[in-house]
C-alpha cells in the first residue's frame, strides 16, 4: 500500500457501499451525492495503491482488495464508536454529537419537541435529525450511521429484530382512512376498507415497506387495491387524494398534516403499529441516554395530548 489510509470518513464510504451494494445507495444512507462518494473513494484508491471497485452492470461491486478494506473497516468504525462512548462515560459529561434516523411520522409529532427540550436541558448536546425511511432506519443503525432511530412496526407488518439492539417503546399509534373532503363516506365514525373496495388509490412509492404495508393491510380484507398513484410523503399524498379524487390509508400520527381538503376517520376493525426508539445493546454514550429519555417523554406526552 502506498499511502495513509487513516480517513476515516472514506473508510466509512467504502463500507457503506459495501453493506449497500451500490454507491447510489450508499449516497443516500451517508446524505451525500454518489458522485461525492465516487470521488472520495477514488482518493482512497490512490491511497491504497490499488483498485477497490471495478464496474459491474450498470452499478460497482468490490474488488479482492476492496472487500478486505471494506471487512477491515467494519472493525475500525466500531472500535471508534465504542472509543467515544468510553470517553463520553469516563468524562461523565452529557455532552456530544447524536444523530438520529426517523420515519416521516414521527418528524411530524413529537420528536422536533422532544429535541427542542433536549436542547435546552443540555445545551452541550449536538442532536442531529435525519429524515427516514422505515426499511433503511435499522440498516444506517448498524452501520453507525446513526446513534438512534425511531421504527415503526404494525402488527400486520411486524419488524424484525436485529441482533445486538436495544428497542425503547415510545407509543403506540392506529391507521386511518384518508379521503377527499366531499366523499360520500366524509363525516363516518369509521370506515371498513370493504367500502371502499371500488375506489382509486394513492400509495407510497415502490419499493418501500410503506408500500408493502398498504397493499398487505387491504389483501388482508379482501381488497386488491387499484393503486394509480404512488408518491413520496404524507403531504403529497393528502394533496392527490383532495386533488384527484383517491383515497389511501395512513398512521393516525401523519394527519396532523392533513388540510381541511380532505377528511379522516379510523380504519374498522383498527389497526395498530408501535414506535420504538433502537439503539445499539452496547450503546454507554450518556448523550444517546438523555436523546432517547427526552423521545420518550415527547411521545408519550404527545399521545395523552391527543386523547
């Protein structure tokens, strides 16, 4: 090898290229562009005085050289992370930076609160907030991406539990059926998705768990949805039921957004999905304690006020 290879933020790329398998989805884990991954890992070619990746199809895989790297740097990002939590423990300070991963739901309810709180009863604390989605919120944990995230899992669509991971309950939450405000269903108690069997839905964009979901729960009775739309976001989405006439099913949490285009009512039978805060089994940083304490009041307050 010809050069330091002591960068710890390329060896970060490169490892999340290799738990991703491509440098788009290795951009979208890290919040950068593939192409500022490309050109950092082009410099740690340099370093390595060999080639790391090498073309395959349309996207890159590793080569020999790579893989060892990447293997190699696997162990490197997590004695650095145990490094700061042993600091962070030793100093007793409740102090540092924590990133936190979280679904759209969430952003939207009580976790910009809970860190309004943390902020002001421990200023030396950097919380950073990273928006989400469900399927890759555990992935970016595992691989240090992030300190903390807030998961959803339905009891029709339960997550699966890595290894390794501490799960925090925060609330407990229900779907509800969205449709346009002059509906012929506007002003029920509830709905049955039976009723609405013959109309036009509007879904998260695939592949996505929230797609899976969505499509589960209305199979689940008996509904094989016509799914004409598919968006990203719950805005979006309530923006194309009032506009063009569809109709969809949400986490009762995301209607805080919804305008007064369009209406929302719980789904019969209910259905229901708990938020947990997951954090690594080996997790000591008290910062993370103090993040994950104040999501937890945050949520729970936030339910009984919406009671």
């Amino acid at each position: 090898m010809s050069g330091d290879l002591s960068n710890v933020e390329r060896l970060r790329m490169l490892h999340a290229v290799w738990r991703r398998g491509s440098l788009a989805a290795a951009a979208e884990l890290l919040h950068v562009t593939p192409s500022a991954i490309s050109q950092q890992l082009t410099k740690l070619e340099r370093e390595a005085g060999t080639a790391l990746l090498v073309r395959h199809g349309r996207g890159v895989r590793l080569t020999p050289a790579g893989l060892l790297l990447a293997q190699r740097s696997d162990r490197v990002l997590t004695e650095l992370r145990a490094a700061r939590a042993d600091l962070d423990s030793l100093t007793g300070e409740t102090t540092g930076v924590v990133e936190i991963g979280a679904i759209p739901s969430g952003v939207h309810t009580f976790i910009t609160p809970a860190l309004t709180g943390l902020a002001v009863r421990y200023p030396g604390i950097e919380a950073r907030l990273h928006e989400v989605e469900p399927e890759d919120a555990l992935p970016a944990l595992a691989d240090g991406v992030f300190d903390v995230v807030v998961v959803e899992s339905w009891e029709n669509l339960p997550l699966t539990r890595p290894p390794n991971t501490r799960w925090t309950v925060l609330r407990d939450d229900a779907a509800t059926i969205v449709l346009p405000a002059g509906h012929r269903l506007a002003g029920a108690d509830s709905i049955r998705a039976e009723d609405l069997a013959d109309e036009i839905w509007v879904a998260w964009a695939r592949p996505t768990l929230a797609n899976a979901w969505i499509r589960q729960t209305l199979r689940e009775r008996g509904i094989e949805p016509t799914v004409r739309h598919t968006v990203s976001g719950f805005g979006t989405q309530f923006a194309v039921v009032a506009g063009l006439g569809a109709v969809t099913v949400v986490p009762s949490m995301a209607t805080t957004i919804a305008p007064p285009t369009v209406v929302c009512a719980p789904l019969e039978p209910a259905l229901h999905r708990q938020l947990y805060a997951v954090q690594p089994q080996g997790e000591t940083r008290p910062a993370v304690a103090e993040c994950v304490a104040a999501l937890v009041e945050a949520a729970r307050s936030w339910g009984a006020e919406g009671s």
